[in-house]
C-alpha cells in the first residue's frame, strides 16, 4: 500500500495511490510505504529517483547501518515501533529516507517511510494533524512528530502494564493463592514483564534515533527543543520501566514463595501422617515375629487388643500434631 500526505492550510492530507500518473499529480511531504510492491518501489524509483534498499526492513541489520547519510543527501534511519498486541506483542522497524538538500532529485524535502505492517504511531499522527492546524511544518517535523508520539505510546503502555501489576498484586496479596491462581499470575507476570522489556528497547531505540537528528544539524531551534523534550520523556520512561521491573520481581518472588507454601503444607500433611503411622507399624512389626514363645500368641482376646494398641498408638499422636496446630 502506497500513501501520500499533502499539507495544506496547517493540515495534513491523505491519498491513496494506485498508480503513477496519481502520484505524479501531488506534491507530498511524507510518502507512506506499508508492504510495498516491486511495482510500488518501482513508482517512487522512476518519479523520486529513489531506490529503496532491499535490507530496509531487515531485521538483523548491522547497528552502524541504522543511522546513516549517504553521499547524496540521504538521511536513512532506521527504528522499531512497539504494538502493544493483546496476543502477540512485538516491534516493527521502520525505514525512514529523508533528502533535504540533493535539489536535483524530486524527493528532496520528502519523508519516505516503509514498513511490513501498520503501526499505531502513524495511526495517531494521522489523526492528530488532520484535527490540528499547524501541528506539521515540513517532512522533518513529520519524522519528529513520529517519534514523539512513540514516546508517548510507551507511556500509555507501561500505565496498562501498571495497572494490569496492580490486578496481579491484589490476587497475590489477598493471600490463599492456589496453585491454578498461581499459575494464571506467574503467567500474567510474564507477559507484563516481556512488554516492559519490549517498552525499554523501543524507548531506547527512539533515543538514538533522536539523537541522530539532533547530530545531523537537520533541526531548526525549534525543533532542537522539541528533540530535548523527547529525550527528557524517555528518561523519565526508563525510569518508570526500572520501577516496574522491581515490581514484577517482587511479585514473582510473592508467588513463587505462595507455591512452596502450598508444597510444604502438603508434604507436612505426608511427614505427619508417616510419624503417625509410625508406632502402628512397630506394633504390628513385634507381633509378626515368628518367636515360638510369645505369650500373646495365646490371649484369646490378643488380636482386638493389638488392633485396639495400635488405633491408640495413632491417634495419639494425631491427637497431639493437632493440638500444637501441625495439621493446619
């Protein structure tokens, strides 16, 4: 899928192209790539003189290569975008191609993005400028806006990762946790904490990205101030996500500890019965020897006064477990 954004008066506008001659016909400052097709590459190569690189996307890509300027101009950044997916949580990197100075190609002052799925980020910017008047001044402030955005997406999820904690933390405190509740919570846990962790690289991945453009020299005063906004919220996002992470353990550590109660009541409930048994059991042991002299042999009332010693020898000490509160 192949969008173009067009600013006018303040706003930011969206067109869906479906051939050349109706990208021709506009004069964008951001060039949206989601999925794109040979053909599709193929427009922007023949129009913009543009040529997407066949690793854009990749994800194993070298780290020097994600932020770099070619000999023509050519900023390329690359960056991840977290989706906070209710099922599959994970990252998207997205390419970015800004020329800002080459005036002999017609993608100069246009923000070429690719990416293999829709992101929310874009989602939320698109919504934004077009109810904001005067929110996007050029193609930089689009890639800046992006990034901003991201940051505050971040944030929003580590509210839900806080709140979801805060559901766990009352199930593990109210105490009685069973082992099918512990298991729901160990998973819950998780979850939470593979999603902060997720947060923490995306927010270090914009700061880089960031940073990047404020070495460039690309920024205007203006938005130079508005990077340092950025970097300031993903401070203050790190240390959020080092807060979380000490909560995760140490509900994790409260569950796991609520586990091996759960384990010890049940192999004291064993050890108690074993010691009970006990005295049964050397009872029945003495008068199973096969001594001819045993003067009980000969008691006609032997055998119920044996099976009466040893209900005795039992319950005596079930008697005793249960006063010094063993059995509970």
């Amino acid at each position: 899928m192949l969008n173009i954004f067009t600013l006018a008066n303040g706003r930011l506008f969206q067109e869906e192209i479906e051939s050349l001659e109706e990208l021709a016909r506009f004069q964008p400052i951001w060039v949206d790539l989601e999925s794109p097709t040979l053909e599709e590459k193929r427009w922007i190569k023949q129009h913009y003189g543009l040529s997407i690189p066949e690793d854009a996307m990749d994800e194993d890509i070298e780290e020097s290569a994600r932020f770099y300027e070619e000999d023509n101009g050519e900023l390329h950044i690359r960056s991840d975008f977290l989706i906070d997916d209710d099922e599959k949580p994970r990252s998207v990197r997205v390419a970015f191609i800004l020329n800002q100075h080459n005036t002999n190609l017609k993608s100069r002052g246009v923000l070429f993005s690719i990416h293999d799925e829709d992101v929310p980020v874009f989602r939320l910017l698109r919504m934004r400028a077009r109810r904001a008047p005067g929110l996007i001044e050029d193609a930089k402030e689009v890639l800046l806006k992006l990034f901003d955005a991201d940051a505050e997406y971040s944030a929003d999820t580590l509210e839900n990762i806080y709140d979801e904690l805060e559901a766990v933390s009352h199930q593990v405190l109210a105490g009685d946790v069973t082992d099918a509740r512990a298991s729901e919570v160990l998973s819950a846990i998780a979850r939470q904490e593979d999603l902060n962790g997720r947060i923490r690289r995306n927010v270090m991945d914009t700061r880089r990205a960031v940073s990047f453009m404020m070495r460039s020299k690309m920024l205007n005063a203006e938005q130079f101030e508005e990077a340092r906004q950025i970097l300031r919220d993903i401070e203050s996002l790190d240390n959020h996500t080092a807060f979380l992470f000490d909560k995760i353990n140490f509900l994790m550590d409260a569950t796991v500890g609520f586990i091996n109660i759960n384990q010890n009541k049940i192999i004291k409930i064993f050890s108690v019965a074993s010691v009970a048994l006990l005295p049964p059991t050397l009872i029945a042991s003495v008068y199973g020897m096969n001594f001819k002299f045993m003067p009980e042999l000969e008691w006609q009332y032997g055998y119920p006064y044996v099976i009466a010693l040893m209900v005795a020898s039992a319950v005596g000490p079930m008697l005793y477990f249960r006063k010094r509160g063993w059995l509970k």
